[in-house]
C-alpha cells in the first residue's frame, strides 16, 4: 500500500468517525436548544429533517477533515 493510499484511507475513515459523532451530536443540541421547532419538522416532515441533520454533519465533518489534513499544527491531533 503507497502511502497516498494510506493517507487516503486515513482521511476517509477520520470522515466517517467525524460524520457518525456529529449525526448524533447536533440532533440532540438542537433538541435541547428548540425541543418545539424539533418535534414540529419531526411529525411533519421525518425524512427531510434526517437529510438536513446528515448534510449538515457531513458538511462539519469535511470541513474539519480538510483542514485538519492541510495545517501542520493539527496534524499531531
């Protein structure tokens, strides 16, 4: 295995584990900040509150992928 595909594997996995902390994450912060707004876009609309919430991790977790990947100070995390 070269090391590009190394650091490709790497950086896919850090995505993954980032994407399944902030899927569970933000959910429950936003429950605790509107528990009303929450519920109310849960009874109506089930599966486009769930794309929201999984885009929005998804978006998080690349970002900080990214730049975790490009800034040597971060690199030792």
């Amino acid at each position: 295995m070269t090391n590009r595909q190394r650091s490709s594997k790497k950086f896919r996995i850090k995505v993954i584990r980032f994407f399944l902390i902030y899927l569970l994450l933000i959910p429950l912060v936003l429950y605790l900040l509107d528990k009303n707004m929450v519920t109310d876009e849960l009874k109506s609309a089930p599966v486009l509150f769930t794309l929201k919430m999984a885009g929005i991790a998804l978006g998080i977790s690349l970002v900080i992928s990214f730049w975790g990947q490009r800034d040597p100070e971060l690199r030792k995390w």
